[in-house]
C-alpha cells in the first residue's frame, strides 16, 4: 500500500465527511490502523508513523449519494469536517494505492482524506511484544471511538 499527500486539498468546517461504518467497532479500526502503520510513516515526519482511520469528503464536485454508493457496507457515518476539527483530530488529504482496492473505491481517491489519531506512539515499527501490541491496540482503539463518536447515529444507504 502506497499513501500520498494531496498538497492544497483544503476542506470547509460545513464540508461533509463520510465513513463507512461496516467495521464500526474501534477494536477493528485501530486492528487496521495499526497493521497499516507502515505505510503512513514520513508522511508528515521523517521516520514516524502516522494512526489514521479512513475518510472521503463530499467535496470537489463529488456527492454525499456518490460516496455512499461507493460504500460496501450498508451503514454508513455522517459528521463535518469543522465538527472533527474541533474536537482535535486533523484530517490530511491522502490518496492511497493498493493492490485489489475496489474499483468504486478507486474512483474516489480526489476526496479521500485520512483521520489523524492522537496516539502516543513515537515509532514506526509495530512493536513485536505481545504486550506491548495490545496496549497500543488499546491506546489507538480509545482515540477510534473519540472520532466514531462524531458520525453517529449510524446511517443505512439508500436502497438501489
């Protein structure tokens, strides 16, 4: 997996952001965020990884109905940008590239943007000790739930 910086991709606070809420539980998306770790590392600095949960914004000509369409799951999370701004978290916008990604998925990249979990974790390797993994997994699952928090009540698609 491949992440990269969209430089001068700004939101609104009033923009529209998007989660799919099919992995909803915090324990799975710090499970993800911690197995991608790798990928995000010198994203921001040199030599330092970054936690993040993956987001797509209603933005540049592309409609709330379009993301959601796009979605694999039924349900999906609603929140603003400047709603998540204020509660700390900074969202960056990142295109990633992956192997097997779907294709309705890959369309929407121009507004992918990417969740910056507080964790304090100075690394950028995951840490092999068991331990070690489990309270990092708990320490970037808290910091999930805190931005989850911000989409809910869960949303189901529109039929069709």
């Amino acid at each position: 997996m491949t992440i990269n910086l969209r430089p001068g991709d700004e939101l609104t606070d009033d923009a529209v952001v998007l989660i799919h809420m099919g992995a909803g539980d915090p324990a799975n998306i710090a499970r993800g965020a911690v197995t991608n770790l790798s990928a995000y590392v010198g994203l921001r600095e040199p030599g330092a990884g970054e936690f993040t949960i993956s987001v797509f914004a209603a933005t540049a000509g592309v409609s709330e109905s379009e993301i959601t369409g796009a979605f694999g799951h039924s349900q999906f999370g609603r929140a603003t940008y400047g709603a998540l701004r204020r509660a700390g978290f900074e969202l960056l916008p990142t295109t990633i590239a992956v192997t097997g990604m779907m294709p309705a998925i890959e369309a929407l990249q121009r507004v992918h943007f990417d969740i910056i979990l507080d964790v304090d974790f100075a690394g950028a390797a995951v840490p092999e000790d068991e331990a070690e993994l489990a309270e990092l997994e708990t320490a970037v699952a808290s910091a999930a739930a805190a931005a989850l928090e911000l989409f809910l009540p869960r949303q189901r698609k529109a039929p069709g």
